[in-house]
C-alpha cells in the first residue's frame, strides 16, 4: 500500500509555476535573513578618559599602525579617538582611556606582567581562549583585546602596539 503525498489545499489551490517557486523562495529568504544577522557589528563601548588622559589616547590614536600583520585597521563607527581595531577575525580591538581594572587592587595585582618596549601589559585570559591585556604605571590604561583565533601567538599583537603606546603615552 503506497501513500500517495499531496501539497496542502492552499498550495494546490495555487497556479504550478507558484507552488514550484514556493519553496525555493522561503529557503532563499532563510539565507538572507541568516546571512544579514551574521554580520551585524559588535558593539564596542568608548572609554570617557580625564582631559589629560584623552589627550594621551589622541595621541596614541594618530601613532597607531593603519595595518597589523597584514589586516587593514578597521575602526568601529561611529569613530572614536578612543577605540582603534583591525580586521582580523575576529578583530583584536584596543582601548585608550579605559578605568583602572579593579582586578589591580587585589591579589591578581601581583601576577607576572610581561614588559615590552618599557610597557607594562596585564594579561588577563578570555573565557573563550583570547586575552586581554591592560597597561600598568601608565598616565592613561589602554586595554586591547585579542580574540582566540585572531592571531596565533597573541603576544605578537602585543609587541607590535608597544611601541607606539611608549611613545605617546608616559
């Protein structure tokens, strides 16, 4: 005994070319819709630094590489002196006048920091796998941010912003 399968009534009720375009159409308008909400853009908040420190982070702003091993900057809009960021995937993005983390006032205070290029970067590591690290004995923080994945050896990015930090911010 074979089932005989039907398109529903108000499928059958409509003109063939429709019902055969019916089902491309709604997987077509799937895609789009998925595709569209991939690429929404993160959400990065500004740091408000002090007067003095937001003239450090300008300073730093107009320092920084237009390019990191290869992936052009790619500052999030609307556009910030405050907030610089690369397009790798997923994009390391750096923060000048960020607050003191309050992680520094206790015990995690006395964790090995690396220096490079006389800068001081307190590594704190992401849930996901990435870092964080944050500037210590600084007129102004700077944090930046790299994701798991962005780079191999996240310390690279690390090195190469160092010396620009040390240069503009004292």
């Amino acid at each position: 005994m074979t089932r005989e399968l039907r398109a529903p009534r108000f499928l059958a009720a409509l003109p063939a070319p429709v019902r055969w375009l019916a089902v491309p159409t709604a997987l077509a308008c799937t895609v789009v819709v998925l595709v569209g909400s991939w690429s929404r853009p993160e959400k990065i908040e500004t740091p408000d630094p002090a007067p003095k420190a937001a003239g450090y982070c300008r300073a730093l702003a107009a320092a920084l590489p237009q390019e990191l091993f290869g992936h052009p900057r790619k500052d999030p809009t609307p556009a910030s002196p405050f907030v610089a960021a690369w397009a790798s995937s997923p994009r390391v993005v750096l923060r000048c006048g960020v607050d003191r983390p309050e992680a520094l006032n206790g015990p995690a205070a006395l964790d090995v920091s690396p220096m490079i290029d006389d800068v001081t970067w307190w590594p704190r590591e992401l849930g996901d796998g990435g870092y964080r690290y944050t500037t210590t004995m600084r007129k102004a923080y700077v944090e930046l941010t790299v994701p798991k994945g962005s780079f191999a050896n996240p310390m690279d990015v690390v090195a190469a912003l160092s010396p620009a930090v040390a240069a503009n911010i004292p």
